[in-house]
C-alpha cells in the first residue's frame, strides 16, 4: 500500500513514493522560482508551483513499478493563493509566508490582538495568512472583486495543490494548515464567524477563506465555499 508524499516547500517540490514500511521507494524534486518585487516582499508564481508538483510526481513515479493508493500533502502553509475557480489559474503571484508587506495592518489591529489570540493562538504577525488576505483586499480591487463575486477562490498552498490535483472539484484544508491563517477558530475547529484581521478589508474575507471545512476529527476532503 504505497503511499505518493508530496512536499510544496518554499523553494521546491519533493515527491517520494514511501512503502508500507516507511522506507523511501522512490523520490523527485524540482525547483521553482523566488521572486523579491520590493524589498521585504516574497512571491512565488502559483502555476509554477503546480509545475513542479507535477514534474516531481512523474519523477518518483517512474522510478518504480508500485502503484500508490493514496496521496499525503504537506506544504508551506502560511503562504496566500489566490486561483481561477474554472481555469485554475492564478491572477496574481502567490504571497509567501516570508513576506512582510502587511506589517502596517498588523499594527493597526493591535488593540484586537488578545482576542484574535483567544480565537486562533497566534499573535499578529505578517507571517500569518490572514493579513494577506486584507491586504489583497485593500491593494487589488480588481482581484477583491473576483473573490467577492466566487469566481476566484482563496486558500493556503494546500488547498490550491489539492484544487489542482482534482481538477478543481474540491478546495479543502486541514486544520494543521488552517491553524496557521489566522481565521481558525480553535476552540470551535472551523474559520470564525468574525475576526479583527478581515475588519480592515472591504466586505468579510472570512466568508470566503474561512469557512475550508476542518474539524477536530480525522481530517476528510470537504468543500468549503473559499
């Protein structure tokens, strides 16, 4: 019963087939680009995440003769996406977990920063997800208004390798990845209701990259509205 592991890490993409025994069978990896437009940002380009996912993939599979049955995904977690519901494509470089850009809205939430720590256990910080998305929200109109309409979905690294690996028919996360943006309510096990860092944006963020189902329980693929 193999197992197709798959790590979207910051700077590339590792693909191992792993045996029942947890002895490496086979392995890939392939690199993507890092791109610095300003000092202080970190982008990748999505699809070119995509591409060496795949091409890591096709690399571990080749190099042996068993078949996986399943699939693990690990990722880069905290890093924003944004993509095309129907193309899969991605309007905009994705934000990297590195970027510092939305440090002047982590400052302007900081008389809230105790209850957004009651809700999701982290302070403030532009390593967090969340911030992305209000920033997005307040600096790209036009993209703002894809996610307003649902045309274009947000999500973490893993929703969007998973929303590529099916064609588009789920966007789900886990809550080891939702626990890092921001929006998780921990004590509820799902994105809040509210929260301090989507009330800088125009229109509740939290509708749309909150709600990722993730519950308690033994994470299983469920849709979210994005």
């Amino acid at each position: 019963m193999p197992v197709l592991a798959i790590d979207a890490g910051t700077t590339g993409v590792t693909a191992l087939v792993v045996g029942e025994q947890g002895d490496v069978l086979a392995r890939g990896y392939r690199e993507f680009a890092q791109l610095f437009p300003r000092p202080g940002w970190v982008e990748h380009e999505p699809d070119d995440i995509w591409t060496a996912t795949v091409a890591a993939c096709r690399e571990a599979l080749a190099a042996t003769d068993l078949e996986p049955t399943c699939i693990g995904l690990t990722d880069q977690r905290e890093t924003a996406v944004v993509w095309d519901r129907r193309t899969l494509h991605s309007p905009r470089p994705a934000i990297v977990w590195q970027d510092r850009r939305t440090t002047g809205i982590c400052d302007r939430l900081r008389a809230d920063e105790e209850r957004v720590s009651q809700l999701t256990g982290l302070r403030l910080d532009p390593y967090f997800t969340g911030t992305k998305f209000a920033w997005l929200a307040e600096h790209e109109p036009r993209v703002w208004s894809g996610v307003r309409d649902g045309s274009l979905a947000l999500g973490t690294v893993d929703s969007y390798v998973i929303a590529r690996l099916t064609g588009g028919a789920a966007h789900v996360t886990d809550p080891s990845n939702a626990s890092r943006t921001l929006l998780y309510d921990l004590e509820k096990g799902a994105g809040p209701t509210s929260c301090a860092t989507c009330s800088t944006s125009p229109g509740p963020p939290c509708r749309t990259s909150c709600r990722a189902r993730a519950s308690s329980a033994p994470p299983t693929p469920t849709p979210s509205s994005g």
